[in-house]
C-alpha cells in the first residue's frame, strides 16, 4: 500500500538541534562522538565522513539526512542521485 503525497520533512543539523532541548548532546551520545564535534559538523567547519552521514540519518529517524550533510552526496551515493528530480524531490514512478 502506498501512501499518496507523503513526504519527510528533512532539514539540517542545526535545525534538528533547535527542535528541543538536549538533542544535540543525545544525538552525540548516540553516535558516540563529542557534543563539539557534532556542533563542527551541523557548521560545517568539520566534515562528516559518508559512513558518519548514514549513522545521522538512521539515528535522527531520517529527519536529517545524508544529503544535507554532505555537497558532495550525488558522487558518495549515486543511488540516491537516481531516485530524485533535480530540485532533489523523490522521483515518484507512478
């Protein structure tokens, strides 16, 4: 069964942050890293490594995902370049 016209509101790591109290530093603990480090990553002034980027997404449910960490995601996960329009929505066969 599919479900028309869903989608999955994504949005960066800093708004991810904003959306409560202490999420920066659970998400931290979650993937084992530093509170200031996942603060350089959501800047930008550190870069998060492909396999980083997937950890976000699955521990954020997808509400942050790898393509909004990384410019460079088309050449990583050519895959996911495949299954989206240009304006980066889903590609939606039916």
């Amino acid at each position: 069964m599919r479900l028309a016209n869903t989608k999955l509101a994504l949005m960066d790591l800093k708004t991810y942050f904003a959306g409560g109290r202490g999420r920066a530093k659970s998400l931290a603990a979650q993937l084992s890293i530093s509170p200031s480090f996942l603060s350089q990553i959501a800047a930008g002034t550190a870069p998060a490594s492909p396999t980083r980027c997937l950890d976000i997404e699955k521990a954020t449910g997808g509400e942050v995902s790898r393509k909004d960490l990384r410019p460079d995601w088309r050449d990583i996960w050519p895959d996911l370049a495949a299954s989206t329009t240009p304006t980066g929505e889903p590609h939606d066969p039916a």
